[in-house]
C-alpha cells in the first residue's frame, strides 16, 4: 500500500508537471507572438526610423512645448508608428474640457488629461498635433466625442464605419467629423461606401488639416 502511494504520488505529480508545462506554453504563445513581431520591427522598421528621428530631432520640438500648447476642441493628437502604437499608429481627439479622448485595447475608451496621455508612450516616440482648418467643424466634433464615447464598447477593427458601439482610435476621430459637419478626413473618393478601414496615416494626409507641430519625446 505504501508503495502504490508513492506511485499514485509519483504520477499525479508527473501529470501537473504536464498540464502545468502545458499551460506555461500556452501562455509563452504571446510572448512569442510579441518578441517575433518585435524583432520583424526592429530589423525592418526601428532602423530606418532611428535614422529619420537624428534628422527629424533638428525640427521637432520637445514634449515639453506640446503640454505647454494651447490645444483646442477637436484638434487631433496622432503618434506615428511605434512599439507602444503597436506599429499601426495610435491618435486621440481634444474635448470641450480639454481631455484627450481615444479608442483604445484597453479601454475601450478613455478620456486622459494630456499629461497622462503623453505617459502610455514609449521614449523616442513622435506626436503630430493637427488642428481643422474650420474652427467651428473642430467644436462640433469635439462635442460629438464628449456625447457619444460611452456608447463604444468593443475595441473591434470592424469595417461597418457608421458603427459607434464597435470602434477604434482613427475611426472613432472620422466619426466624429463625418457625423457633425460632413468633413471626410479620409478622403477617399468613394464616399457613399460604408465600409472599409480608416488608418490613422489617411487622417495624417488629410487635406482639411492644418499641422500645429511635431514633438518628439
């Protein structure tokens, strides 16, 4: 008996090592995902980027004169991309009160004092401050996000662009030019389409945008 005891010990033991080995690689699926991802970006993407930050450094200006800019409603703060954006570019809305509001995977929404919104990004990250050329189009799209950001509740990468409740950063700042004075920050000449992706660098190309500034942190 004593020794079926230790045997039945011995597998029980062998079995958690197993499911426990199992569930650790399940887990390391993501870290493996992230450190692949990260060394594609640093082999084709950060080297280029370093090059072209030493050069952009002599006409950026530093972080502390963006928190020191008088930032208006509806004015449009977009990070190019980066390790901290995910690689795709990440951008936030300026509200009535000043708050930047933006979609993100985590929130799926929040509302960020400038401050604290310029902290989820890396050192070396870059910062496009755009305002509209219409600054009543800029206040009514201002008070659009303020009225409607609760209403997004799923960080989804979905097509459907008249969709507020499943949204994301660059689709949700379109929405709220789009739905308030008509103003396409896409840009794309097939207007009556509903569908398809609003990529953060449309917006940066977009005609009816003045740039403010570029800041480097």
């Amino acid at each position: 008996m004593k020794k079926g005891s230790s045997s039945g010990q011995q597998n029980t033991t062998f079995i958690q090592r197993l499911l426990q080995r199992v569930n650790v690689k399940r887990v390391k699926w993501s870290e493996v995902y992230l450190a692949t991802a990260g060394a594609l970006h640093h082999l084709l993407v950060e080297g280029r980027r370093k090059r072209a930050a030493v050069k952009r450094q002599q006409q950026d200006m530093p972080l502390s004169e963006l928190k020191s800019l008088k930032l208006e409603p509806g004015d449009i703060v977009y990070t190019p991309s980066s390790e901290s954006t995910y690689y795709a570019g990440h951008m936030g809305i300026i509200g009535l009160d000043g708050k930047v509001y933006h979609v993100h995977p985590y929130g799926p929404v929040f509302a960020d004092t400038l401050d604290w919104y310029l902290t989820r990004f890396y050192e070396g990250d870059r910062f496009i401050v755009f305002r509209s050329k219409l600054h009543q189009v800029g206040i009514r799209a201002a008070e659009w996000v303020q009225e409607h950001y609760k209403q997004v509740k799923f960080y989804r990468l979905q097509t459907n662009l008249l969709s507020v409740e499943r949204n994301y950063c660059s689709k949700f700042i379109y929405q709220a030019y789009k739905f308030t004075s008509g103003l396409d920050l896409w840009g794309r000449k097939f207007a009556k389409l509903k569908q398809g992706f609003i990529y953060p660098f449309r917006i940066e190309r977009s005609s009816d945008l003045d740039v403010l500034g570029t800041f480097y942190k």
